[in-house]
C-alpha cells in the first residue's frame, strides 16, 4: 500500500477530499481523514450525524456502493485559518456525468485540523441547499416547525 | 472602584459554552438583541437554517433571526450528544438539537456551531443547521444511512 500523503495545507486536503469523492476511492478518502475520536461526517442524504473514524468509514462505504458518478464543482467558498484549524464553507455543486441535466446544490462546512500527520478533514456537514421558493429562514420555521418535512 | 473595573472588563462570553448557552436562550426567548449579541459583529459569519440558503455576512444573519422570531418563534431546545473541539481562538460544537413545541418534540436537527474568541468575548461566527432523523441525530444503523 502507497505511504499515506501527507497535507501541508486545508486547501490541499480539500483537493484530495473532492477527488477521492468524485472517484469512489475509499483509501484515498480514509486518507483525508483525522484519525481522531471527534471527527463527524453528516451526509446530506438521510442527515444522521457519524462520529468517529469507524462510522464515517461505514459512511463512505455505503456512499461508494451507490455508484455515484458525479462531479462536483464548489462555489461560494470562504474560508477561515486560526492556528491550528481551517473552516471552509460553500456550495457544492453536484453533476452526474452522464446525466447533465441532473443537478443538485448541496450547503457544506468543511473544517480541518492540523495534526502531527499535516492537515486532516476533522468535520464535514452537508445538507440539501434550498428549494427555489424558499429564501432566509423557511416559511413555518418558527410557528409549525418540522425538520423531516425536508426529505 | 475596583469591583466595578472588574465587571466592565469581564467578557460578554468567557466561554465556548457561554456563546452558546446564550444563542440557545436567545433563540427560546425570541430576543433578538440577545441573538445578536453572540453573534461576531463581523462580514464573514455564515448562518445556514434548517433547509435555508447560505446566509453571508451580519445584515443578512441578522435579518433572518428578526424574520424568524417577528414570525413568534415557540420554539424549546433540548441539546444532547455534544462533541467539542477547541483550539485558544476557534471552537468547534456539534450539537444535536431536539426541538419542542408545547413540550412535544418536533424535530431533530444538526448543527456544527463554531465560536471565535474576538479579544474581548467568544463570539459565533458560524452555525449550519440541518434536519436529522427524528429517532435520533447519530447513526444508529449504519446500513440505512443511505
């Protein structure tokens, strides 16, 4: 097995995290990865909260088993280093190459640490963007609030 | 005198938790200056709600908070399964928010909360929020999270 690479940046994690993403990898995925007890993957899909290193590899399984095929093209992007952590926030914008017309946009904060092992994927939060009605806060958000009326 | 010197230099937030405590109050209370006040008073804080776009920016955070509690948020938070990261200036919380109307639950929601100490106070500079399953935040077969 090739010697794991090592990061010198966030944005080089977030390089490879996308590439592995887009080709299925999972070695290459695990490898964007802290090893850390804290780390937490919400996919945007079914919208539980993964924590640790053996259920955000359980994670990605099962998202490479679905034969994704997509490209993702990000967007909006800001980003944040304070010492020894990144926060990237934006928009995925996701593809299916060989459905074009199949578009979807998905909201994310990536957030990175810096580990003895270089820069590490520490937290990764996905969820759908909005549907084109809805603008700011949602229309009931306040009054007759129900989550899983989003899926 | 001294007494007085003391309490004008202690932080709004001397905490993480302090910062998010207050949101979370902020949020059931429907106070909007409490909101904002833990909010950082800067252009790069990011605010996703629950299935909403990507708010960018004080004004359009702020705007969002008055859209929702002018609405009359009845809104209760019960927060479980935190996990924290913290560095001297930058604090990571994911929190799972089990919201209540009237003491019923009606929903579950993710968030990752992110706090920045400014020199003078921790202040939020990011919150995205998303639905969860409704029997719980974390995964809890595997199998089924797709």
């Amino acid at each position: 097995m090739d010697r794991e690479p090592v990061f010198a940046s966030p944005d080089e994690v977030e390089a490879a995290y996308y590439d592995a993403f887009q080709r299925a990898d999972i070695d290459a995925m695990m490898a964007v990865w802290s090893e850390a007890d804290h780390i937490v993957c919400v996919h945007p899909v079914g919208g539980y909260r993964l924590c640790g290193w053996r259920q955000v590899l359980e994670g990605w399984i099962n998202v490479f088993a679905r034969e994704l095929d997509v490209l993702i093209r990000l967007s909006d992007v800001t980003k944040t280093l304070n010492g020894s952590l990144a926060i990237h926030s934006g928009l995925e914008n996701i593809v299916r190459s060989k459905q074009p017309e199949v578009r979807g946009q998905v909201v994310f904060t990536n957030i990175y640490e810096r580990t003895e092992a270089g820069w590490k994927m520490m937290l990764h939060h996905a969820s759908p963007g909005p549907r084109p009605d809805v603008i700011g806060a949602p229309a009931g958000f306040a009054t007759d609030y129900d989550p899983n009326q989003f899926h | 005198m001294r007494a007085a010197l003391e309490m004008s230099s202690k932080p709004p937030f001397a905490t993480p938790q302090a910062a998010e405590q207050a949101f979370y109050v902020a949020f059931e209370q429907n106070d909007l200056d409490a909101m904002l006040e833990v909010w950082a008073p800067i252009d790069s804080v990011l605010c996703i709600h629950p299935g909403g776009e990507r708010l960018h920016g004080l004004q359009a955070v702020a705007e969002s908070w008055r859209q929702i509690f002018g609405a009359g948020s009845t809104l209760s938070f019960e927060l479980t399964l935190d996990q924290y990261t913290h560095t001297p200036d930058l604090a990571v919380h994911s929190v799972q928010e089990r919201i209540l109307v009237a003491g019923s639950l009606r929903g579950v929601v993710l968030a990752t909360n992110v706090y920045e100490w400014l020199g003078d106070s921790w202040r939020m500079v990011s919150h995205h929020a998303s639905p969860a399953p409704r029997e719980s935040g974390d995964v809890a077969v595997p199998s089924q999270v797709h």
